[in-house]
C-alpha cells in the first residue's frame, strides 16, 4: 500500500519533496505553505494521495497550511530581493578577485536564510564577501557548490534546438551520457556539435539511443561480407533511420543501397549463400556443382582418416599390453617347463601374401600368431615389425630371464 503524503516541488523541474496531508482537501497545482530546514517556504502540490487508507511515514513534517495571496506577494518579493543580492554578488566576486560564478539565489518566505548556488574549479575563500552580504541585507547566507549541469538547471536558457533546456523546464535528474551514443546514432564527434550550454554531453543523447539500437539489430555490421542481387561484397555503411545498408561489390566499382525489407533474402553471408545453391536442385549451376564437389572431397578425406586413426590407437594398445605379456611369459617359464625355440627349416614361402606377416624370427610363437591374423592392414603390418624390431633386445632378456630358475618360496610362519 502506497503511502499517503503530499508531494511538493518548489522550483520548476526540481526534486518532489514529501509532507504529511492536512485535514482539508488538496489538489494538483495548489500553493502550500511547509517547513524547510531553510524555514518557512512556498512550494506547488504536484501529487496527491489516492485514497485515505495508506499510512503517514513516520518523521513526516506536515503541510502548514494552504497559500494565499499574502504568501504568494511574500514569494514574489523574495524573489526579486534574491535579483539584487545575486548582482551585488558578482560585484564582491570582482571587488574580491574570487575565482567563482555566482549562479543564483533563492530566500525562503521569512526573508530570514538566503543560499547561494556558486561555481568554482577549486577552493575559493569567499568568507569577506560572505559577511558583507549578510550584513548588507540581514540575513544568513548559505554557500552551496553547483556543477555545470546543477548551473544551467538554476540560470535556464535555450539550447542549439532553438527550445528551452529541458532540465529547466521537465528533467527533474540527470541521465548517464557517454560517447558511445552518439557513436551509435550516428553523430559528428564534435565537441560543439554533442555538447549543450552547460560544456557536457546532450542529455538528448539518451532519448533515442534504445531506438538506434533495436534498430540497429536488423542491419549488418559494417565490414561484413554479404551476397547481395548485384553479387558479393562487404558493408560500407548503414543507415538506421532508413533501415538500409551500402555494399561495395567485389566485381564492380559500383555501390549499390540495399533495404532492411530486403535483406532476409538478398543479402546473406557467404556460407549460407553456398548451402542454398547446393540444397536446391538446378538453381546452383557450375558454382553450386562446384561447391557441392568441394564438399564431397572434404567428407571423403575425412573418412579415409578414419581408419588410420583407428589403427593408431588400436597399436598404441598393443604396445601398451605388450610388456605385461612378456612378464607374465617370464612367470611361467620360471614355474614350468621352457619353451625352447622352434630349429626346424621353415617350409614357408620365401615370398608371403599381402594380407599376411611375417613375424621376426625371435618373436614367440604365440606373438607370430597374432601378428599374422586376417584382416590385418599393411600399415598395422608395418607398425608392429616396428615394434618389435625396437623391443627385440627387451624381449630375449625376458624371455632368457623366464628360463632361469625362479628363487625358492620364502618360508610360511
């Protein structure tokens, strides 16, 4: 549930300030009276509550009571005083040698506090001008520093548009502005042509921003290479307000404007352009058979590499079992009787088939076995005489160590 309070701006475009309802009725736009910590001041009702059953938040002053005209012959007077004591001001700023702008001033309804809004690039001892003020006009008098964007708000003025400053007459708070927007937009990076009265970015900047992007998200990138119903080439150049984009082509000088309505079809990247040719029968022509041979010849390669693979991890396996056989042929030659190697001649053929292999002639039978399987291709052939022309010598020592005598057991207990 919403609060039940009333909402009062004493500036035009300033900050709402919250007080606790009266007993009588109020309405938008009516003049009340309310307690500042600067005292007594006028201020413009600019909400109001919806209905009477939310709760007052604690600490809230309430309204004094409802203007009438003496109070608002009050505020003019202070107003106008606030006029002269702005010029006298400026006067002790130069009188001085202060290295400060007095941008203005405002006085509540008593005439009793006056704050003055300056602008200074460092610290400035303002206290002699201070005291003069006070006791020129009988008040105490409040210093404040404004920025240069808090300095336009309070001096008001029109803008390059030819319109007033819209944080004068409706922002009541700054936007977060960067050169990336205007970036985006579009816009001339020059100082004077981005920048507003007060020397910083437009605050107009971040009105539009939202738009160019969402806009923007319908256009490719500039640099980008796209197809186009004139041929291939590379954006140049967009235009988001008319959604269009300028493509130089490759084959011609010529730079050709294509619309946003039209580039779901014409303009398409380079990849998709080449599976549209090969997708639709008859329409490529020697580019789309082209590129569809292309194609084959990369998945055929990639089969043929298929099996080399398979054979590679298959004989890094072999490798890797290979010393836990001889170890295991050591254990058993230690226990039971050595298997003596074969001295028979060789029968065989001089010349063996190509799906064949001839194991080396110190290999284990059981070893030769394997190495002459079926199926076997010739580069697994030749991967594995590699292997065991390199373990040879490691596997005579294992299997010579197989035939000596294993040492005795040692003694149960």
């Amino acid at each position: 549930m919403a609060p039940r309070v009333i909402g009062v701006r004493f500036r035009e475009a300033s900050k709402i300030y919250h007080f606790a309802p009266p007993d009588y009725p109020l309405h938008a736009s009516d003049y009340v009276v309310v307690d500042t910590p600067m005292g007594l001041e006028m201020g413009r009702v600019v909400t109001v509550p919806e209905d009477d059953d939310g709760d007052v938040p604690p600490d809230t002053k309430p309204v004094v009571r409802l203007a009438d005209q003496q109070d608002r012959d009050a505020a003019q007077q202070m107003r106008d005083r606030a006029e002269q004591m702005l010029e006298r001001t400026r006067q002790l700023i130069v009188e001085h040698g202060l290295e400060m702008y007095a941008a203005a001033f405002q006085i509540n309804l008593s005439g009793a506090n006056a704050t003055c809004y300056f602008q200074a690039n460092g610290p400035v001892d303002f206290r002699a001008a201070v005291e003069a003020l006070e006791a020129e006009f009988g008040l105490r008098l409040q210093m404040k520093h404004a920025g240069a964007r808090d300095r336009a708000k309070l001096v008001d003025g029109h803008d390059i548009c030819g319109l007033r400053l819209c944080c004068s007459s409706w922002m009541t708070e700054f936007p977060k502005v960067g050169v990336r927007m205007a970036k985006e937009q579009q816009l001339a990076l020059n100082p004077d042509k981005i920048s507003g009265v007060c020397g910083r970015l437009l605050c107009c900047l971040t009105f539009e921003y939202d738009v160019y992007r969402e806009m923007r998200g319908v256009l490719p990138k500039v640099g980008k290479k796209v197809s186009t119903p004139a041929g291939m080439g590379r954006v140049i150049q967009v235009n988001v307000l008319k959604e269009t984009a300028t493509i130089a082509l490759d084959d011609s000088p010529q730079r050709v404007e294509v619309p946003a309505k039209e580039m779901g079809m014409a303009v398409r990247t380079e990849e998709q352009l080449n599976q549209a040719l090969i997708d639709t029968p008859g329409v490529g022509g020697a580019r789309g058979d082209a590129v569809a041979k292309d194609r084959v010849a990369k998945d055929t390669a990639t089969e043929t590499a298929e099996p080399d693979a398979t054979a590679a991890s298959t004989g890094q396996g072999e490798a890797a079992r290979a010393p836990a056989r001889r170890r295991r042929r050591g254990r058993g030659g230690a226990q039971g009787a050595p298997t003596a190697p074969s001295t028979a001649p060789s029968t065989a053929p001089t010349t063996a088939p190509d799906n064949a292999a001839s194991p080396p002639s110190d290999a284990p039978p059981a070893a030769a076995g394997q190495a002459g399987a079926a199926g076997e291709t010739p580069r697994r052939r030749r991967r594995r005489r590699r292997r065991r022309s390199g373990d040879g010598d490691r596997g005579r020592e294992g299997d010579a160590g197989g035939s000596e005598k294993a040492p005795d057991p040692p003694p149960a207990g």
